[in-house]
C-alpha cells in the first residue's frame, strides 16, 4: 500500500521517458534531413526577434513599450551548418532532462523494495546525480544556445544581437537542481542520525 503511489509515479516517468526518446530521435532525424535534403514545410528554427515595430497596436490612452517575438525560419535547402547550429540550440536541454528522468526512474525503481530503500543512501546518491544533471545541464545548454541563437540569427535573419538571454526555463532547472542537492543532504545527515540513535541502542 505504502508504495503503490511510487509504482504509478514510476510507471508514470517511465512513459514520459519513453516518449522523450522517440521525440528527440524525431528531432535528430529532421535535423539531419535539414542539413543534407533541405527544411520541410512547416518545420523551421525558432529564433527571437526584438523591438518589433508596435505603430497602431495601442488603444486610446495607452503605449506599448518594446515588444519582443519568436519567428520560425525555414532555410532554403540542405543547410549543415544551420542544422548544427540547431541542434546546439535544443539538443543539450532536451539531453538533460532525459538524464533527468532516468534517474527519477531509477531512484523510485529501487525505493518501492521499502521506506529503508526510500531513505537510503542511494536515494542520495540519486538526489545529488540529479541535482548535479540539472545545474551542469542547464549551464551548458544556456551557453551553448545563446551562442547558436546569436550566429543563427545573423546567418538568417537582417538584424541580429550579440548576447541573447537563455529562457527563464533555465534558470527553474538550475533552481531546481540545487533543491534536490539541499534534499540529497538532508537524507544523508538524517541516515547519520539514524544510524548513530540505532548504534545505541
């Protein structure tokens, strides 16, 4: 009874795991139709425009400040270098989280044997893997596409910017991953303790 939430969570990842898998296999193979056949139609790069002429938007006693929108451009052709580029723009990320979820998997996979495998030191261990996946991760993946953003931009779009800023997204998982480092640190020190009352008695 007490394990059954984590048979239906793990059950639950393990399908998103799965899916994540056959989307970023999908990713990789219309990347490398659009480095050697060409962009299909209705695919494209999603890349961010700014300061979007806003004249006429306004109502009557208002302003509308700097707008800020995505556009999806579609090179013509086969584009190698284009689709590199891409894939540095969403591969890192979408490589994280799958990590991410394989270790969730793993950890609930272990921790439905009992609340001791739960409270383990390998739940632990799995806690500050994970941790660690997201901040890595997510600073590579910030890196890597704020520099393929910027040189896409200025192969495919008329006005381009130096520094792009990495979505908000980012900064959640790096957020996240030293939350699970803090709980991966609270297990191990309440294993010490436990260990230390039952060495007493």
């Amino acid at each position: 009874m007490t394990t059954r939430w984590l048979i239906r969570l793990e059950i639950l990842l393990s399908i998103g795991l799965v899916l994540g898998c056959l989307a970023a296999l999908a990713g990789l193979a219309m990347t490398a139709g659009m480095a050697f056949f060409g962009t299909p139609v209705g695919v494209g790069i999603p890349l961010r425009l700014f300061d979007v002429p806003v004249e006429g938007m306004a109502a009557a006693g208002a302003t509308v400040g700097d707008a800020t929108a995505e556009v999806v451009v579609r090179p013509e052709g086969a584009a190698p270098l284009a689709a590199l580029l891409y894939l540095l723009l969403w591969g890192p990320g979408t490589a994280t989280w799958l990590l991410c979820l394989l270790t969730l998997v793993r950890a609930l996979h272990r921790a439905r044997s009992g609340d001791r495998a739960l409270f383990s030191a390998v739940t632990a261990g799995h806690l500050r893997r994970l941790g660690w996946i997201l901040i890595a991760g997510s600073a590579v993946s910030a890196v890597l596409g704020m520099i393929a953003e910027a040189i896409l931009s200025s192969m495919l779009l008329t006005e381009s910017h130096p520094f792009y800023l990495p979505s908000s997204a980012l900064l959640g998982s790096v957020v996240a991953g030293f939350a699970a480092l803090g709980v991966s640190e609270i297990v191990r020190r309440g294993l010490t303790l436990l260990e230390e009352v039952e060495a007493t008695i």
